[in-house]
C-alpha cells in the first residue's frame, strides 16, 4: 500500500483515478491544483505524487520543482492530456525537470497501477 497525493483540476479524473488507486488498497488524498497539491504535501509524507500539469492557480511543473526542492527524493509522476504545445512537449519537459515517470491522458488504470507497483517494488524489496 501507497500513500498518494492525486492533483488534478478534473473531479471527474479525480474521481476515477482514485477510485482505481484505493481498489488496491492505496490511500489517496486529492488536491484540485497546484497551490493546494502543495498545500497537501506540506502536511503529511506521501509515496508518490501524481499530478496533471495544466491546472489553474499553479500549473504541476512548477508545483512538481517545489516539491522536488522541499524534498528532493520524492516520487512524482506527471500526466497531461494537452494543452497549446500539446501534451507530449509538457510531458518531455516534465521528465527532464525530474518526474520519476510520465502518463499521457486519457489515463490508461491498468498502466497507472503496474508504474506504481514497479516503483515500489524495490522498497519491498529492500525493506
């Protein structure tokens, strides 16, 4: 089981990606942007993070470099669905910026749930 702070401004995505993360028992909290990802984060030691990259308020890459200062080895996996330079540019640079992975949107459950078991995977293993 994973502790997992979800940011996304989509309740409908949010909804549906939590849904999917607690049916194998892992504890989400959500957050609808940046400001309040960080916010969430601030208050409590999650796993991972999982975060669109456009929302309002404070877009996920800058949200994502914020919490990577706080707390450098922190996991985060960004995801987008588009945006004006379209979703592929945002996801590259979320990677090279240090996203330890990156979905695109529509998310697919079944590869959301085998990236966080392949991320935790070497914590078992390792104790």
């Amino acid at each position: 089981m994973a502790k997992i702070l979800l940011v996304d401004d989509d309740p409908v995505l949010t909804d549906e990606l939590r849904t999917t993360l607690e049916s194998r028992d892992h504890a989400v909290t959500t957050a609808p942007n940046g400001v309040a990802g960080l916010d969430q984060f601030d208050k409590s030691r999650f796993d991972f993070v999982i975060s669109d990259i456009i929302m309002p308020d404070m877009e996920g890459i800058g949200m994502m470099l914020e919490m990577r200062r706080r707390r450098p080895g922190v996991k985060i996996v960004m995801m987008s669905g588009g945006g004006l330079l379209g979703r592929d540019e945002f996801l590259h640079a979320a990677g090279k910026l240090g996203a330890a992975a990156t979905l695109r949107k529509p998310i697919d459950p079944d590869e959301l749930l085998r990236l966080i078991d392949e991320r935790l995977a070497p914590e078992i293993v390792n104790g």
